[in-house]
C-alpha cells in the first residue's frame, strides 16, 4: 500500500523542468508558455514564427543582434559564416575587434537533462557579413557595415528579448484584494568563449564566465513595470563559457488593489485621460529569485512601478514574461550568447491527495464523492480521480484513506469507522 502510494505521489507533483527552486511536496508548477525554437536547418534567421520580441531601451534593431538559429546546414548560420563586431574596449560604442560566430553543436549536453537540439534564439553585438563590419578603432552606431541580409547599418547597442505581448502571462487583480501569485521563467542558455579584444591588451584573452542580463518583463496594461534585460537590466549572473546552463527566475507576487476605480467605459465618456482624483491606489511588489543551475544566486524585492500600477483602469491585469539581454559594449570576449527552451509557468499549491471537493480538507464528504463514481470515469468538477488514470477505482481510495483527516485536525473516530465500513463496501462490489 505504501509503495502505491509513492508512486501516486511522485506522478501527481512531478514537473521536472523546474525542479530545484520551489516545494516539490507543496507546490506544482503549470506551464503556461514554452519556447523551444523551429525547425533545425530552416534556412531562416527570422523570429517572425516565434513568440520572442525585442523589448527595452536598447532593443533598437531586429537586423543584427536577435536572431534565431537554427543549427548552420547549408551555410546560412554554420560557424564562421558572420563577423560579429565586439565592442569590449574602453568605449561602449567603438568597434574594438572582430569575432567569427560560433554556435553550441547539436547534442550539446544541457544542464536540466536531455541535449541541444540545433535551435535556439541568438543573441549578438553585432552579426553582419564577413569583412563588412564597420571598422575597427570606428564609432558605433554612426559607423556602417553590411548586414547578414545586404542592408547596410551600424553595429547595433545592444540586445533585450521577452515574449511578444500575445505570449505574456497575466495575473488577474479583483478590486478592494489582496492578491497573491508565484510564477516562474526558465531557459537554457549557452555563451561560446572567444579570443577577446586584440586592441584592449589585458582582455586579450579566452574568457571563461560571461555576465549577462536577466530581467522578467513586467507591464500593466502595456504600462512597464519593469523592463526586459539590457542596461538596467537586473541582476547580471555570471555563467561558464561553452556548455549550457540552466536559469530560473522565481516571481512571487503580492499586488493590493483599492479605488477610486475608473475603466475604459470612463475613459472614453470623458474624452480626455484618468485625472488625478479618479487614479485608482492600486500597489504592489514581487520577490525575485534568481537561479542558475539550481543554485540561489540572489532575492530581492521590485516594487512595482507605482504610476504605472495607478493609472490604469481597475480590473487590468499584470502581465509578465521571461526576459534578458546581452550586456552592451564592455563584454568582454563572448559578444553572442544562446537562449533556448524558455518557459513560464505558474506556481500553484499541490493537489492534496483525496481532495476530491477541492476544499483543502480530507474528509467523509470526499470519500461519498469517490464512491460515487468509484468504477467508472471522474464526473464533474469535483474529481476522485486523485492520479489521473482515468478511472476511480481503489488507488484512488488507498490515496484518500492515507490522508484522511488532513485539514481537519485529529479525525473523529466515528467518521473514521464510516470510512472503513465504506472502503470495504467499494472492496466487495469490485
Ligand atoms: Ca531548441
Ligand atoms: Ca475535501
Ligand atoms: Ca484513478
């Protein structure tokens, strides 16, 4: 019976991918969003087919520096094939040196488990066309090279990426409420190590661990909360160069709304924006927690950006993605890095075993919604079928007598002899 019971438990919470950073007794995470990349050896460098946009105050160009890689056959994006223009001397925007691109290979061992599939978001500081990058010793922006499509332009400032709006997740806030939601993002990212900059001496060097940005981005009602990564990006983790890492970021949220409200309705009645007296008081904070590998690198508190958070009609919700960039000029040698498999999910409270009422409580009223639909499929939104085979039947029954009592202190003895003399009744009908 024990034995059954363990395996029951560890398929109901099991969510591997974002193991390491939350309760796997007490929580489980749902995956809301994930990103894996297309198809290895598309031929194409475009993000159009994915959900990733460029995001923040440094994410001027879709040309050069976010791209999306799809493994290299046919010559289009193999190793090699782009000059990337590193900006790692003393100036942010002067082309230091020139750095061929390189890409993770294809089954490189990921961190979490499994291996690179070929595809992955490309993040650069600057990729154009072999010897066509602007000069080296030149300003950049304001020097021009050739572009992987033709098109002449300057190395760009700098990357940030983050979900397109129809991707976000949101978080719903009732008025005159105290609402609470723990989320989480997740990606697996790669930085290549190359020779650093030939101009700035002591840099000149293969690096080993490359700084990059990771900030959720944070909106309400495409009001910004909090920007993707790039410069105020926050924090910046450090990883090793040449093998995959794994980065989750812990969101838990703490939003209290209260009026005056005003909604669209008002907005458009009155022909003219909120005014001071109808702003709502809306507040609220998150906890980050940022990880890498598993580890707990660094916590700390955003305070939500308060005009943002009171300008908005009431009932708006929060909107947030995984988010980052690479670190503008001063990058030392690794200017590309390699984002894949991102996902969000929500962090929610385990099913507690023989539930089946959803009250938080284990009880003889959930034993009388077992028994009856014992034999047959789950029926309606109140569910015995604690494993999800399917069918409620007498696993399901040994999972709501093991817990039986939870939520409710000490069970009572006479609701406990009800439940034996029930348990045998199912045993003999089966
Ligand atoms: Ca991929
Ligand atoms: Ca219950
Ligand atoms: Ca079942």
């Amino acid at each position: 019976m024990k034995h059954l019971l363990g395996v029951l438990t560890l398929t109901l919470v099991s969510t591997s991918a974002f193991a390491g950073f939350y309760n796997p007794v007490t929580e489980q995470v749902v995956p809301t969003v994930t990103e894996t990349f297309g198809v290895q050896h598309s031929g194409s460098a475009s993000l159009d087919s994915t959900i990733i946009d460029t995001r923040g105050a440094y994410a001027f160009s879709s040309i050069g520096t976010l791209r999306y890689f799809d493994g290299g056959a046919g010559g289009t994006q193999s190793p090699g094939s782009f000059t990337l223009a590193a900006k790692n001397g003393t100036s942010f925007d002067i082309v230091s040196d020139y750095i061929p691109n390189k890409g993770p290979a294809v089954g490189t061992a990921l961190q979490g488990g499994g291996t690179f599939d070929g595809t992955a978001l490309w993040l650069t500081d600057t990729m154009f066309k072999p010897k066509h990058a602007p000069a080296i010793g030149t300003y950049s922006p304001g020097s021009t090279g050739t572009y992987w499509d033709g098109t002449v332009g300057p190395a760009d400032t700098g990357a940030d990426w983050c979900l397109n709006s129809s991707s976000m997740v949101s978080m719903a806030l009732p008025r005159d409420t105290t609402t609470k939601g723990s989320y989480v993002s997740s990606f697996d990212v790669y930085v290549p190590s190359h020779n650093g900059d030939a101009l700035a001496g002591s840099q000149n060097v293969r690096a080993t661990s490359y700084n990059f940005w990771v900030g959720p981005y944070l909106e309400r009602d495409e009001f910004s909360l909090q920007s993707a990564g790039g410069i105020g990006g926050d924090p910046t983790l450090s990883v090793s160069t040449d093998a995959w890492h794994k980065v989750d970021v812990r969101m838990d949220f703490t939003v209290t709304t209260q009026g005056p409200y005003y909604t669209y309705a008002d907005y458009y009645a009155s022909g003219h924006g909120p005014t001071d007296n109808i702003w709502n008081h809306d507040s609220g904070s998150v906890l980050l927690s940022y990880y890498v590998d598993g580890a707990l690198i660094r916590q700390r508190t955003q305070v939500l950006d308060q005009t943002s958070m009171r300008q908005r009609p009431a009932d708006t919700p929060i909107s947030f993605s995984a988010g980052g960039g690479i670190i503008r000029g001063c990058q030392g040698s690794a200017p590309e890095l390699y984002i894949d498999n991102i996902m969000v999910g929500q962090i929610q409270a385990a099913p507690i075993l023989g539930d089946a009422d959803h009250n938080g409580k284990v009880d003889f009223n959930d034993y009388l919604v077992l028994e009856s639909s014992f034999g047959g499929p789950p029926s309606g939104v109140s569910n015995a079928d604690f494993d999800n085979s399917g069918k409620v039947d007498f696993i399901d029954y040994l999972a709501l007598e093991s817990n039986f009592g939870y939520g409710a202190g000490v069970p009572e003895p006479m609701t406990l002899t009800l439940l034996g003399l029930g348990g045998l009744a199912i045993i003999r009908r089966r």
